[in-house]
C-alpha cells in the first residue's frame, strides 16, 4: 500500500495531540487511580467530571474524566496554532461532507468537534486555561512522575484510508508496519505533528476503538517504580504488558489498565523526527523487534481490546493482518 507523502501546507494548523476524554462507571474510583498510582494532579472536579494534567504541562487538563453508565473514549482532543485554524478547520470539514459543530467545553476556547470518515470523534482547540506548571514541585509527585501526554493510538478498520486522511491534515508519518511482497499492506502506521514520533497511531482492527493514550515519563526508572507502586497498591493485575523496549519508537514502555479498562501507556526514549526531509522507517509485520526489541511478547489483549467511542459502531477490518501473539 501506498506511503503517504508529506504535506507542508495543511488545510489548517494542528500543533499536537492534547487532551483525552475518557468516560468512567465509578469516577471516584477512577480519579483516585489516575491521581494516587500513576501520579497526574488533579486541576477540577465535581459530581460528574474530574480534570487531570500532568507536571510538566501549562494546560489545564490532559484527561477529562467523565461518569457515564457505560465506559467508552469520548473524545480525543488536539490543539491548533490559532483560533483561525478553528475556522479553516470547519470550512475544510463543510467541503469534504464532515460533520462538526462549534461547541462550549469547561476551560477551553472555543471548540471545534467532529467525527471524521472513520468514526473517531475529535474535539480541535486553539486556548485552554493556564495553570503553573508543576514540574519542580517534587513535592506533589506521584506514581511514575507523569510529564505530559503523548500520543494516542487507534485501531482502525480502515487503515489505510485513515492514514491518507490525517496525511492531508499535516500529519507526517515516522514509521510503519507493512506486510512483506508486492503488495503488502500497511498494518500500523505512526504519524506525528509536534517533532517526535507520533501524535497519532493507527493500528489495524475492529475500529473505531482506542487502544491506547499514552504519557511520556523521565526516565525508564520511573516505569520500573510504577510497577512496584502498582504491585503494593492492589493494581498488580492491571498491568498488561512491560515493562520492554519497542523496536518502533525506540520507546521504552509499560501498558496497564486503569479501573475501567482504558489502557494507557507510559513511555519514553523516543527520538526527534522534525526534520522536514526525515524518512519514514519501514519494519516488517513479521520482524519480531518492532513489537518487542526485549521484554515478553505482546499478549492476545493487547491486540484484541479497546475502548469504543460513545455512540459509534465497531467494524471489522478489511484485512487481517498475520501478527505475531504470545501464547
């Protein structure tokens, strides 16, 4: 399948992924967990929503938590360079048959919201309230010392038709997954706008779902203590996968699910890819490094659950891809 070419001028400006918005059955529960064990600070909270940021970030959230009687991803979020990409954005979105609405969001400018093609639902932002970073309060940290949201990662039933989507919207793609012959597929593809590797990832399968958010930590040592944080706490069995390094990324990684399942990854070690003339790095969907340089294979859960978003049918993909499973 085809690699997507680079485009330099976008129909409008998306700086980096932002914020997530997660929905929860038991908030309380779930709030404790993100803030106690894996150690993001609460900024707001009332009877139906928490706010969370990490210690590196000026924004006011990273993580919207949201009651709801069913878990489910809400919304992934992005922030724009300015408030007239808002508009370029909804213009873009009117001419190619989107649906989108500008909509009032807590501590947010205005807002932008729209489904895309494939089902993902999207909130663009370009302001957000302020708040002090808090990255030399060492005082306030916890869990594995959280810095700032990452990535997140997505299975798609359409992957390739979703990599050429973001493609036109300025995502530059870092590295892919493809099967080997002449006409192998793309499985797995990560694209980035901020300059490391990936702000999104789209990955084959039943889709729309979120596999996973990701923050990124310090230094390895960290994910190494969130996993004695998590085995003393009571959360040993939701760690999931890790820790390990992944030959993608480079990224040294630990996945673990939060009360409701929702899986997040904490991650570092990554490389800068802002170059403009940087070529995306092939690997086989066969060569067992790009899963896993070192540390257990990847488990069936990994490959098979996910967070559905609210109110959107899951479809199977048009392919199958032959992925390597632990036993």
């Amino acid at each position: 399948m085809p690699v997507p070419t680079h485009v330099f001028d976008p129909p409008f400006n998306i700086i980096r992924c932002s914020h997530a918005v997660l929905d929860v059955t038991d908030l309380e529960k779930s709030a404790t967990f993100y803030e106690k064990t894996v150690g993001l600070h609460v900024e707001d909270r009332d009877d139906k929503s928490v706010y969370l940021r990490a210690s590196e970030e000026h924004q006011h959230h990273s993580v919207v938590l949201r009651k709801a009687a069913k878990a489910a991803c809400n919304r992934l979020g992005f922030k724009v360079g300015n408030d007239g990409d808002l508009d370029k954005g909804a213009a873009f979105f009117s001419e190619n048959g989107i649906a989108y609405a500008f909509v009032d969001q807590p501590f947010q400018g205005r807002t932008l919201q729209f489904t895309d093609p494939f089902g993902f639902q999207i909130e663009l932002y370009a302001t957000m309230e302020k708040r002090p970073h808090l990255l030399r309060r060492y005082d306030l940290y916890k869990g594995c010392h959280p810095q700032r949201l990452d990535h997140f990662n997505v299975f798609a039933a359409e992957v390739q038709d979703t990599v050429d989507f973001y493609a036109r919207l300025g995502f530059r793609l870092t590295e892919y997954a493809e099967e080997d012959g002449d006409n192998g597929r793309i499985a797995a593809a990560w694209m980035h706008r901020k300059g490391n590797v990936h702000d999104f990832a789209i990955t084959n399968g039943r889709g729309p779902r979120l596999h996973h958010i990701a923050y990124w930590v310090p230094t390895a040592m960290n994910i190494v203590h969130l996993c004695d944080v998590m085995a003393s706490s009571g959360f040993l069995a939701n760690i999931e996968r890790g820790p390990g390094r992944h030959g993608i990324s480079n990224a040294f990684f630990l996945y673990i699910r939060d009360p409701d399942g929702h899986r997040i990854e904490l991650y570092t070690s990554d490389y800068f890819t802002g170059d403009h003339d940087h070529e995306p790095l092939r690997w086989s969907l066969r060569d067992p490094r790009r899963q896993t340089l070192w540390g257990a294979p990847a488990p069936r859960s990994w490959f098979e659950e996910g967070s559905t978003f609210a109110g959107q049918a899951v479809r199977e993909p048009r392919f199958v891809a032959d992925v390597l499973v632990a036993d």
